[in-house]
C-alpha cells in the first residue's frame, strides 16, 4: 500500500511539474503563435521584446527591436528603446564591440527625428561616461536637463562625472539637485555620502545616515560610516558603526581587521588579536590581518605566534614588504633565532 502511495506521489510530482514547464512555456508560444499571425504588430512584437528581457534573453529582444525598427524607423522611441538595450549590453565586456557605435547611431536617429529628445542625450551621455569622456557626457547631460530638468539619474550622473573630474562642488550641486527631485534617491544620498568623505567633511555622516534610512542593511553604506568616523579618529562611534556592520553582515572581513586596528591604537593588543583573529576566519588569505596580528603578539611577547603569523602572511603575499621586514627584525631581535 505504501509502494502504491509512494508511486501516485512520485507520478503527482512529474504530472505538476510537466505541467508548470508547459505553463510556462506556453505563454511565450502563444505570444509567438500570435506574431506569426500578425507579423506586423508592433504592440505584439514590443510584449515580446519585455517577456525576453524579463527572462534575460537579451539576443532574442534585439531581434525583435531591430524587426519594430524596420517597421517602422520613424518613430524616435523605438529607436531609444534599442539604444537602451544596447547600452545595457555594452557595460558587459563580453558583448559584441559594434553595440556602443550602435547605441550612437540609433541616438543619432532619435534625434535627427525628434530633437527635444532629453532621453538621447541622456543616453549619450551615460554611453560617453561608461567610456571615461567624462566632458563630453557632461556635455550632453546639460542639453537633456535644459530640455526636461526633472531628471534625477541624469543629475546623479553628471555629477558622477564631475566627481571623476575632481571638480567636488559641481558633483555635489549635481547630486543635491538629483536629491531634491527625489528625496528617496538612494544612490544619490550615497554618493553625497562619498564626496564629502572624500573632503573630511562630516556632512558625510549626514548622508549616510539618509541613505541608511532608505535602505538600512546596505554594507558599503554601513561600512564608509564606519571608516569615516574612524579616520577622524573617533574611536566610539567608529566602533558602535562597525558593529552594526557586523549584525547585517557578521563576516565582514575589512570590518574585523578595523576594529583590530582601532583596539591596537587604543593599546588593546590582546583584544586587537581576537579581532584580527575574526578577520582571518572571515578571510583566510587576509595577509594584512595576519601580519597585524603577528605585531599584537610580538608585543605582547608572544615570538613564536609572531613569527608564524609574519611568515603566514608571506606565504600568501611572497613581496609583502611589511611581513618580510617585521619577520627579520623579530629574528635580529631575538636571541633564541639567532
């Protein structure tokens, strides 16, 4: 009885999943079907295009979009909407070599056809920027404002660009404005974050915390408050910051290693080695952790943990020129190696 159970369970089993794969492909037969009967609907062909890129069948809805074009090549947006595609194509180095001077030439069209045509320029601008043209890209970002302003990612990127550039007051006006559109603008708050850290300015603390607010288990976000709050040398809300770190994300290599260093500038050596000791297990070829760790127990008079944690850290990096000295110097200096 059971056998029989068991066999009407396992023919169950493949009967509902035979069926599911037949739902699910089903719906792009049928869109198919429908475009076979009606080649020339773009609505259909533009259904399909969405499906594939759902799906990341990114080829198949490049051929669809290059079929919309050649029905109808007049109309500006389809030539967007393949420039995007093509784009987003691009930023993989993989990808075919003639997609960037396509997503140029179909821009160039949306243009020539509509010349208050802000996503263009804004997708020239983001072409231009992926390829390091940083002035040109900001070129093209202003000619999209100064036809629609109410663009928040094409402020962020053109204040990306000027980051780029070192030109820190514009890249903050740009990301400001970005803000200002969309006060929810993770990456916006981020990068606002960033450039004032760069400048040791502590409107940097300010914007993280925003960013934290729209999203609080960001690591990088967490981490940079962190590190921010450690390079003005403010221990406690260093270590309060790393360890919020340390709860959304409990292996955070870089975040142990910090921690140690802190506990090593505040003279806790024996604590700076638990935490070094967090960042190896987190980490195991984290040579910089090991050779912290071997100068913590080197000052604590433990030459033998030293030096196996000097030479560990050669082992993984054979130029590391810090481990290579310590270690010398540790065998110079002890009788018991000479």
């Amino acid at each position: 009885m059971n056998y029989k159970i068991a066999i009407f369970a396992f023919l169950t089993i493949i009967s509902c999943t035979s069926k599911n794969d037949k739902e699910q492909k089903s719906e792009i037969i049928i869109l198919s079907e429908r475009i076979a009967q009606n080649p020339s609907d773009v609505n259909l062909l533009y259904e399909r295009v969405r499906y594939n890129q759902l799906k990341g069948n990114f080829e198949s809805a490049l051929y669809d979009l290059n079929e919309i074009i050649s029905l109808d090549s007049s109309n500006f947006e389809n030539h967007l909407n393949i420039a995007k595609l093509y784009l987003d194509l691009s930023r993989d180095g993989s990808s075919n070599y003639k997609y960037p001077s396509l997503v140029k030439a179909h821009v160039k069209k949306a243009i020539e056809i509509n010349e208050e045509s802000f996503e263009a320029y804004a997708i020239n601008g983001e072409l231009l920027l992926a390829y390091y043209n940083f002035e040109e890209a900001i070129d093209n970002f202003n000619t999209s404002l100064a036809i629609n302003y109410n663009q928040e990612k094409t402020h962020m990127l053109m204040g990306y660009a000027f980051k780029q550039l070192k030109r820190y007051d514009n890249a903050i006006n740009c990301f400001r404005n970005a803000v200002n559109i969309n006060p929810d603008f993770f990456e916006a708050h981020v990068q606002l974050g960033q450039t004032f850290h760069l400048l040791g300015d502590t409107n940097a603390i300010n914007y993280y915390n925003n960013a934290l607010n729209i999203n609080s288990d960001d690591e990088l976000t967490l981490y940079n408050k962190a590190l921010f709050f450690q390079s003005k040398l403010d221990w406690n809300n260093a270590l309060e910051s790393y360890a919020s770190l340390h709860r959304i994300s409990p292996f955070h290599s870089s975040g142990h290693y910090n921690i140690g260093f802190i506990h090593m500038e505040l003279g806790l050596y024996d604590i700076a080695t638990n935490n070094f000791s967090d960042a190896i297990y987190s980490n195991s070829e984290f040579y910089e952790a090991y050779y912290s760790r071997g100068i913590c127990f080197e000052t604590l008079g433990n030459i033998k943990q030293a030096e196996s944690d000097y030479t560990r850290a050669i082992e993984i990096k054979p130029d590391y020129e810090f481990a290579i000295e310590a270690l010398n110097n540790l065998r110079n200096n002890n009788i018991i190696y000479n």
